[in-house]
C-alpha cells in the first residue's frame, strides 16, 4: 500500500474509527472551533446539499431495499463521510478535508463491500451543490433533477454507481414526494445533554438498474432512502453506538427511528413518522422502543439482527428479521447494515445499521 494511503487510513480511522468511552466514530469528542447546529436555522438548497466545511463531520448515505423478476430481495448501500481535522477548506495539501465512501450491495446469501478513501482538494472526492454531486473516485451520486423538471430539487431524481471486487450496480431514483426535516425542522437532537446535528432525508425514491454480481447482471426495483447530515459532536461521551431503522411501510408512510446506547445501558430515542404526503411528526426520547429479539455471531461479534420496533402513538408493533444475518461492513469503520422485513401490525421493507458492537 502506497504511504500516502496508509497515512490518510490512519487519519480517517483517527477521527472516524470506534472509541469505546467517546462512542462510534468518536463522534462524543469535543469540537473546538467548529460550528455547532443552532435551533432555528434555515436550509438554503441547492446550497445545503453540498459540503459543509465549518462542521466537523458529515454524509450522504443512501440505502435501498430491492427486488428482482423472481421476487428475490436485494439491498445496497451507498454512503459518502466527510471528516475535517480543522474547520475551513483548502487546496491540495492545505486541506484538511478526509474523505471515506462505503458502498455494498445484499443478496440472502451474501453480503459485498468496499471502501474507498481520499483527501480532499484533489478534486477525487467532494460533494458540489452546482449541479449537485457527491463523488469519490469512480463512484457517484450525481443529479438528474432534469428527468423530473429544471427547476425542481437538485435531489427530485439521483443516478447512483459504485463498484467493488465482486459486485457494481448502476441505479436511477426519481423522488415520488418531498425532503422531510427531523426533530425540530431538521434540528435533531441526539442527548439528554443537548448534542444535536442537522438532519434531513429524502425517502420517497423509486429505483431502477442493474446489479453487477458474481454470477451476472441482475435487473432491479425497488424503493430508496437519502439521508443527509452533518453536525460536529452530534454524540454525548456516554453514548456508544446506535441502532438506526428506516421503514418502507406497505400502508405508504415511513418511519426513521434511533436509539443511542450509552455506557449505563439506557438509551437515547428519536423518530419520525412520515404520511404518504410528506407530513412529519416527530417523536421525541421514550417514545420509541426496540428490542433485540434474536442475535447471530458476526464477525466475532454477538449482533442482534432480530427486532420488535413499537410506537405505541401510532399503533406500531412490528417484527423486523435481516435479509441476510451476515451484513457486516469489513471496513475501516466496522459495522453491521442491511436490508430487513417487516411483519405484525404493518408490513414492509427497510433497513437497519448498527454501530459500536465490539468484539467478544
């Protein structure tokens, strides 16, 4: 491995790598000189879908929930971080902008990843608002908000690729609704203790493309979800990890849903209920409960991919079992992401991501 890109992995794993007392991605640390989010900001977009250089971390992260002719499931992952070890930007050597992508893709008996890392101010990696797109190396999102209508939202319609060793897909997702903003008009607090990042989603994308895998090309549909955000101690330094879901729910509506774990074992809980029509209420810590189920070993780890999800405020009570048990993420930043079914009082598709289980 050139010295380059194993000094720029030791820097990304340094600012994005698992700390046991500071939580996943050692997002509890302190922040100083970055900007924090502030209640009552307003997002400027196209703007606001680009990089945001002030703050000290930041995605793109897109998951969809797929199916082929036969009706087999599929899942793909594709996310781009955006890490600053100061808070301004700069060319070449000057910046301090790392870049980290993952990408992958799920099928029941098999799970695919890769992972690509850039500094920024090479123009290899980056994520420009005109037009926009996110990128590192070959891999994209880019708009074609020109499918849908010029003057829409530059994220209306995304055409999405990335390649690994063993698999490459090629996906256009056109948006069938409007951005949704979490918590407090995008202000989405994560502790008790008032740590808080912007956030907010695109969820409502139809799909279509081809999956690249070892036994050939494969012809999918399905439904996609964007989410964007960024803060610069989005964590408190008792909190060590997360379960994330988001729901695809047969009826139409959505649900976007966390819980933080903290070293006390209490958890921190926020979620977003969605219409078909794009109206949010937002649900606050205690309203939501998850509760593991059934674990496998993966990867060393006791993972928990079986999940009763409740909301008793809108008569939810499901069961969320993993496509493929084995969906772990053997990258710089390890963790467990894939697609899920839902079954009980609803019924759907969507995915989950767990972070900061340690080995056994």
């Amino acid at each position: 491995m050139p010295m380059f890109c194993l000094s720029l992995m030791l820097a990304v794993t340094a600012v994005l790598s698992p700390v046991h007392a500071q939580g996943f991605a050692g997002l509890g640390v302190e922040a100083e000189g970055f900007a924090v989010p502030e209640r009552g900001t307003r997002f400027d977009f196209p703007e606001d879908h680009g990089a945001h250089p002030p703050y000290r971390i930041e995605w793109w992260y897109l998951t969809a929930v797929m199916e082929d002719a036969e009706g087999r499931v599929y899942g793909a992952q594709w996310t781009l971080f955006r890490s600053a070890l100061a808070p301004h930007s700069g060319e070449g050597w000057e910046t301090p902008q790392l870049w980290m992508g993952h990408a992958a893709v799920t099928t029941p008996q098999a799970h695919y990843s890769a992972e690509r890392l850039a500094r920024g101010g090479f123009g290899i990696a980056g994520a420009d608002p005109h037009p926009f797109q996110a990128y590192i190396d070959e891999w994209s999102m880019r708009s074609a908000a020109e499918r849908i209508a010029p003057d829409g939202d530059a994220l209306d319609a995304l055409d999405l690729t990335a390649r690994g060793e063993d698999f490459a897909y090629d996906l256009a997702l056109t948006a069938q609704g409007p951005l949704i903003f979490h918590g407090e008009d995008g202000f989405s607090v994560k502790s008790a203790s008032g740590q808080a990042s912007y956030y907010y989603s695109q969820p409502f994308y139809t799909l279509s493309g081809t999956l690249q895998l070892p036994d050939g090309p494969v012809s999918v549909s399905g439904e996609a979800w964007l989410d964007r955000e960024y803060s610069s101690q989005p964590l408190s330094e008792n909190q060590l990890g997360w379960d994330w879901v988001s729901f695809h729910l047969d009826s139409g509506e959505k649900l976007m849903g966390f819980q933080l774990r903290q070293s006390d074992g209490s958890v921190y809980t926020a979620a977003s209920w969605i219409t078909p029509q794009g109206e949010v209420t937002a649900y606050e810590d205690g309203d939501l409960t998850l509760t593991a189920l059934e674990t496998h070993e993966v990867a060393g780890r006791t993972i928990p991919t079986r999940w009763r999800v409740e909301l008793a405020e809108r008569d939810l009570d499901v069961e969320i079992n993993a496509v493929n048990p084995q969906s772990w993420m053997e990258t710089s930043v390890a963790y467990w992401e894939g697609p899920v079914i839902i079954t009980g009082s609803h019924g759907g598709r969507g995915y989950l991501e767990m972070t900061g289980y340690g080995e056994e």
